[in-house]
C-alpha cells in the first residue's frame, strides 16, 4: 500500500466532510431561530449535539479496531449524510434537539477513526507531522465551511441548504469506501513510542495516558472560554461585531495553521516538551486578558491561545497514539474524545460561573490550569529513560 497516495486521499476526504460540518455549525442555530427556537433551546441543541457526540465516541472507537477503520468511517460518514437530509424535515424546534443527538452520535466517528488511520500508517517520529497535516485541513474546512455556510442561508431557503452539507458528507463516504486502502492488522508493525517506553514497561506507558486525557481536557476547556466568554469580552470593549469576527477569525487560523508545525516540532524535540510550550503560550495568552484591554492585547491574547491549543489538538493525540498498539488505537481515540468533551462542557460552565466574580476571573482560571498542564509535562518530560534502568 502506498501510504502517500492514501494520506492524500484521507486528506481529501477529512477537507469534504470538514466543509459539511463548517457549514451546518453556523446554519443549525440560525435555522433554530427561524423555527422559533429562544436562546435556551438553542443551548439544548448544542448540549444535545455534545452529548451524542460523547456517548458515541468509545463506540466508533471499538467498532474501528474491531470491524475496521474504512468500514467504521464510511458508515459514521453515510449516516451523517442522511442525517443533514433529515433536517429538512424539521418543523419544530424539539425536533431540532433529536437531529442534534444524532448528528452528534454520527459525527463522533470524523473526530476518532481518521487519528486511529494516521497512527497505523505512520511510526512515532513520523506521526506528529501527520497528524498536524490532518488538523491543517480539517482546520482549513471548516473555515470556508462557515463562510460558505452564511453565503447559502442568502442564497438558499433554509431546509434546502441542507442537501449541500450532506453531499459532501456522501462524498466523504464514497472516498473512504471505494478508495481508501486500509493496513491489514496482520502486517501492523509495532509502534515505538516518542517517550522511549521498551515492552517491559508496558504498564508504565498505560499509566502515562492520563496525562495526554487532561491536556485534552484542558484545551477544549480553553476553547470553550474562548468561545463564550472572550466573545461576550471582546464585544463589550469593541463595541463593533466586525471587529469581534475578525478577533475569532484570527483565533481560527492560529489554531489551525499552528498544528502541522506543531506535529513535526513533536516529532523532533519530544510530545511533553511541545505540550509545555503550548500550556506556556495559552498561559501568556490568557495574562494578556487580565489586563486593561485594548484590541491589540485582545488580538495579541486571540493568537497565542489558538496557537496554543492547536498545538494540544496535536501533540497529546500522537503522544496517545505512542503508547498502545493499532488493535487498541480506535478506543483511545474515542476516550480523548470524551476527555476533550468534558472539557469543552466545563468551559463555558465554569467560566460563566467566575464573571460573577470578575470579568478576568475565567481567564485566571485557564492560567491556573495551564500551570497544572506545565507541571504535568515537566514530571512526565523529566521521567528518566526505562531502557536504561533494565541495563
């Protein structure tokens, strides 16, 4: 198997359905409005979205080491293409809270079974750069989705944008059905992980996943402030929506087009040692919110915590992947999904809780958590080397 020929295909296959779900992430709350929806059933919507999401999340994990990423993929990806279609069926805001859960529940295989194919095809010193690849065009998909996204409720009526989002998704499925080359789990070749853990230290590696499972946390938990309370901030002190639009638009491209440099960086100097860059640069980040704001500080502030936690989408996923065989990969994958679920669901929560004590309370808090991520790194950085205790 050619696995150039099949990256690029996995590729193009991650950009498709990348646009499907820029697309539907800004059509679904407006389409909600239309139908009569308040801002309360709205937050159910995306709850219900996130809670499908997580409960499906260990579940394509398993499915794809046990029947396979091809096949676990294209069918999560014809699902969610007949799922868009359902939309356009929907006359109530309840029943937008349904589609929602099954969007969620279908959805969750994109975000699992394409980390699970990177680390089968590439070794450790190679995966980091991969998967950065892989984040630079899901990143870059759901950019032109959001923009392509508010382009067709102009131009379209809402249930027929629909169709758009899930023709790409079948596209999505076509690819991965009839094209994508799968490595048999006869000829998978043991992984050596970046963290130099030898097959006598095999519980030692195992134990090691927690840390990647919080860093996870901790960037959805980022992202989820960004993504509440920064906005609320940043409309408040630039009183101007273009300005805020283009604070979070630069948001976007630093967290995606930091990840591929990210991934290769890991390969070369150690995961743990990227992950306490990130955690530092987040931290940074958020310190530039504590203070008297200003667009430049607030711009300033946008570009280091994207930059941040697209390096953490990255490194900690190659770092799990290092540590467990490919018949094991798929659920982990679907864990971290769970523990970036967890996070993202903390975020918005416990950042809205802390404005009541100040406005930079949440941004204190992230710092706070950040500083946890780079003592965490620097315990697990400054481990010493199992191969060479067993000399």
């Amino acid at each position: 198997m050619n696995r150039e020929v099949d990256l690029k295909l996995l590729f193009l296959v991650l950009l498709f359905y990348a646009l499907a779900v820029g697309i539907l992430t800004v059509v679904i709350p407006l389409y909600s409005y239309n139908l009569g929806a308040d801002r309360v059933t709205v937050g159910f919507i995306l709850s219900a979205y996130a809670l499908g999401f997580v409960a499906a999340s260990p579940l394509w994990g398993k499915a794809s080491d046990y029947i396979g990423r091809k096949l676990a993929l294209g069918i999560g990806m014809l699902g969610y293409s007949i799922i868009a279609i359902l939309f356009t069926f929907v006359n109530s805001p309840e029943s937008l809270v349904v589609m929602a859960l099954l969007q969620g529940f279908s959805g969750a295989s994109f975000w699992i079974v394409p980390t699970a194919i990177i680390a089968d095809l590439y070794a450790s010193q190679e995966m980091g750069a991969a998967l950065g690849k892989v984040a630079l065009f899901q990143g870059v998909g759901f950019i032109v989705g959001s923009f392509l996204g508010g382009f067709l409720i102009e131009q379209l009526a809402y249930p027929n944008v629909f169709y758009i989002p899930s023709a790409f998704a079948f596209s999505t499925a076509l690819l991965i059905l009839l094209g994508l080359q799968e490595k048999s789990k006869t000829s998978a070749k043991k992984v050596v992980d970046s963290s130099r853990i030898g097959p006598k230290f095999v519980v030692m590696a195992k134990r090691g996943l927690v840390i990647p499972y919080i860093d996870t946390a901790f960037s959805a938990l980022f992202l989820g402030v960004v993504e509440s309370q920064f906005i609320v901030h940043a409309s408040e002190v630039l009183m101007k929506e273009y300005l805020v639009g283009a604070l979070l638009t630069s948001y976007y491209i630093a967290e995606t087009f930091v990840q591929y440099p990210a991934g290769k960086f890991s390969d070369m100097i150690g995961r743990h040692l990227t992950i306490l860059l990130a955690f530092i640069m987040s931290a940074l980040g958020f310190l530039a919110l504590v203070f008297p704001p200003s667009f430049a500080s607030l711009f300033a502030a946008a570009i280091a915590v994207g930059g941040g936690v697209g390096i953490l989408y990255v490194a900690p996923t190659a770092l799990l992947m290092d540590g467990v065989s490919s018949s094991q990969r798929g659920l982990i994958a679907g864990f971290q999904n769970i523990a970036w679920g967890v996070g993202f669901f903390l975020g918005p929560l416990l950042g809205g809780i802390a404005t009541v004590h100040s406005v930079s309370t949440p941004y204190i808090l992230c710092i706070i958590a950040s500083a946890i991520g780079c003592t965490l790194s620097l315990i697990a950085y400054k481990r010493p080397d199992p191969r060479s205790l067993s000399r």
